[in-house]
C-alpha cells in the first residue's frame, strides 16, 4: 500500500498556486501594541529641546522633570500646553496632574509649550 506523505502535498499545492497567481508577498510584521514613548518637542521662549517621554507619566511627573532638566524654574512658575501637531484644534492644558500623556493623546512630534503664569503683586505704597 503506498501512503502520501501530507506535507509533499501541501508543497505540491503552494507550487501549483504560485504558478496560477505568482509569486507570494510575506505577511507584514503589525505591532498591536500601544507606543511606550512618545518623543516631544519642548518649547520655551526662544529654546528648544527634544525629548523622549514615557507616555506612562502624569502630568505632573513631566512638569517637574520640564521644571529640572529644562527651564530650571519652579513648578508655580509656569504651566504646560501639550499642542497636537496634526490635529486642528489648538493647545490643550495640561491641568490634570494625575492624567498620564497617553490619555492626553501625545505621540510622536507633538509639543509641549512651557508658558509662564502670569502673578499679579500687590506694592504697597507709603
């Protein structure tokens, strides 16, 4: 009794497809996954840097890490607009603390604008 060995059969079909139709592109490799890191540009006054973030941080973890590395001023000094480079809308605040980047929707090539608060003093005069 003579067995056909399956696997020759297979080969013997995908041979026969590749003749009919022609020759067979590989799959793409597609990543599922959520980026991890975004790299932004910072900007203040006339300086600018970039830097990659982990988009796992909070909003308040980047303004003290912007605050050290970057304007070495106090956090009360200034606050953070994340502007979405392709979008149409205009910079949003970043006035949630305990918001990570990922849910302000920061990607790749996005900025982070450092604005300085504006504090009214009071002089006395005598």
């Amino acid at each position: 009794m003579w067995v056909v060995n399956p696997c020759c059969v297979k080969m013997c079909r995908y041979f026969e497809l590749v003749s009919e139709v022609g020759e067979l592109q590989p799959l793409p490799d597609i990543l599922f996954a959520p980026p991890k890191s975004a790299l932004l540009n910072i900007f203040f006054e006339d300086q600018s840097w970039s830097h990659r973030f982990r988009l796992d941080l909070t909003a308040a973890d980047v303004k003290s890490l912007v605050s050290r590395k970057f304007v070495k001023l106090p956090m009360t000094a200034f606050r953070l607009l994340l502007n979405d480079v392709g979008s149409l809308h205009g910079a949003e605040v970043m006035k949630y603390p305990k918001r990570s980047l990922r849910r302000y929707g920061a990607k790749d090539n996005d900025e982070i604008c450092v604005q300085l608060t504006t504090t009214t003093t009071t002089t006395v005069h005598s």
